[in-house]
C-alpha cells in the first residue's frame, strides 16, 4: 500500500513539473526528455518511447526514447500497425500482459514480454503514443493505465503547445523571409510601384517612384494618395483606382500625367487588387513611363 501512496505522489510531482514545462519550455526536444524522465521517476520503467503522429504522412515517428536500440527506434510506424499502431488510431491504451502470444506484436527491448500502451490525446486529437515494455510477463497491472493516460494527457498538451510554437516560428520567418524578398523586388525593379490600402494611403513605395516622384519613401508612406497628387483626380486615374477596390478587378490605363517638377509624361498604369480572403484590402500600381 505504501509503494502505491509513493507512486501516487511521484505522480503528482510529475504532473506539477510538467505543468511547468508547459508554460517555460517551448523546445520540443527538450520537453520530451524532461516527460521521460518524469515517466522513469514515477513508474520506474526500464525504457520507454514516445512516438509523435506526422499529420502529412499519417506515420508514427520516433520523437524521444531510453532502453530501446535505435534498430527499433529509426523505423516509423503505421496507423493501425502494432500495439502502438493500433492505440493511435483507437485513441485507447491498449495492456498486452504477454506478447508472445500477440501474432501482429512488433520487436521492441529484446525479450520483452509485457507491453503498456497509452495514446497521447491533446484537444481531443491524438499527437502521439507513450509505450512501454518489460522482460517480465505481467509486469504491468490494469491500475498502472490510468496514473499513465494522465501523465500522457498533461505530456501531450505540453507536446502540442511546442508543436504550435515551433510551426508559428516557421511561419514567421517564411513570412520574413518572403516580406524581404518582396522589398527587394520592389526596390530593384525598373517600374514605378507602389501600394495602396482602402484608405487610399500609401503603404509601399520603391526606389523608381522615388526617381518619378522626387518623394522618398519615407515622404509617401501613410500619405493620401490624392493629397500627394491631387492631379490624378483630374487625370481620370481616381475613379479606375476605386473601381479595382470595388470590384477586385485589374485595370489598364494610359495617361498624360503632370509630374511635381511640371514635367509632361505619358505613362502606362496597371492596378491589381491587393486580396485576402476577406475580400480587396489594396491595390498594387505599376507606373511606366512610355
């Protein structure tokens, strides 16, 4: 009865650790580590192995294990394939108490004889399996299942949220990654260009625009477009301009524009819609002078 009050305190520390990884650690790797050795302090198991499912390819991947050979550790698994197979795709901790007598058992530890299995479930979506084996037949009990679906439950919460984090950084740096490229387009190119919001202001400018306009970037961004230059009202380039915010349809015009110096250029304009899914939120305006 002791070893179980032991247990059930370990277990509660567990948990409180756990916990805390979840709101301090937003490495993957090293949150994994950190639920095995909790699952070791607990229930004292001589290896175990966290297999976390790939959404794309449907497979269950080695994400973090101890006491397996990497022969057993480097294949991944299928949905439905093996103990941990069939707890992912059940959603339910599957007890084998001797898996000599299980034809679809797959190799683990060498000479194992008993298996506990227990789906890692996160927003009622399974992310993953915890197993574990031993050389003992019977060596794991009904009551061990529940003390383990709740180490599992608070692991995979904490597994998800560095999972979220992670693709959220990859996003954003793809999101840099493509901002700069866009800005080095925009600055190299031989087109005036620039873009406007459905405000009509100003929110790009490049370096060809800055050489058409005599304005520096620094002087159109945030502006209205029409206070800037109040001309293109008369033009006939206001109503096109507004048309494409409308409407979400691409324009093509050809103007004799007036420029701040009082220079006389023709120009070829082309507006396209600037769109998300909620709807037109700009318009991209190409300028050459013809």
């Amino acid at each position: 009865m002791s070893s179980r009050v032991a247990q059930h305190d370990k277990l509660f520390q567990a948990l409180l650790e756990i916990g805390k990884e979840l709101a301090s650690t937003i490495d993957l790797e090293e949150l994994l580590k950190r639920i095995l050795h909790s699952a070791r302090e607990v229930f004292q198991f001589e290896n175990a192995i966290i297999r976390l499912l790939d959404e794309t390819t449907g497979l269950l991947v080695t994400a973090a294990s101890y006491g397996y050979d990497e022969a057993v550790t480097r294949p991944d698994i299928r949905l439905g394939q093996g103990v941990m197979g069939k707890v992912a795709l059940a959603g339910e901790p599957i007890l084998v108490e001797d898996v000599q007598l299980l034809a679809e058992y797959l190799p683990g530890i060498s000479g194992a004889r008993s298996e506990l299995a227990v789906p890692l479930v996160a927003r009622e979506k399974v992310v993953g399996v915890f197993n574990v084996e031993s050389c003992r037949p019977r060596a794991f009990r009904s009551e061990d299942v529940s003390p383990l679906m709740m180490l599992a439950g608070q692991a995979a919460i904490a597994i998800e949220n560095a999972r979220l984090y992670r693709n959220l950084q990859a996003v954003s740096r793809s999101y840099q990654e493509l901002s700069q490229f866009n800005r080095r387009i925009l600055k190299s190119a031989n087109l005036g260009i620039y873009t406007v919001d459905t405000d009509l202001r100003i929110t790009s400018w490049n370096r060809k625009m800055e050489e058409m306009s005599d304005l520096k970037e620094s002087e159109a961004l945030g502006r209205y477009l029409f206070q800037l230059f109040p001309l293109l009202e008369e033009e006939g380039f206001a109503g096109r301009l507004r048309q494409v915010l409308q409407w979400g349809i691409p324009e093509t015009l050809r103007l004799s524009h007036r420029s701040p110096r009082g220079e006389l250029r023709f120009q070829e304009r082309c507006l396209a819609p600037l769109a998300d899914e909620g709807g037109t939120t700009g318009v991209v305006v190409i300028v050459e002078d013809i």
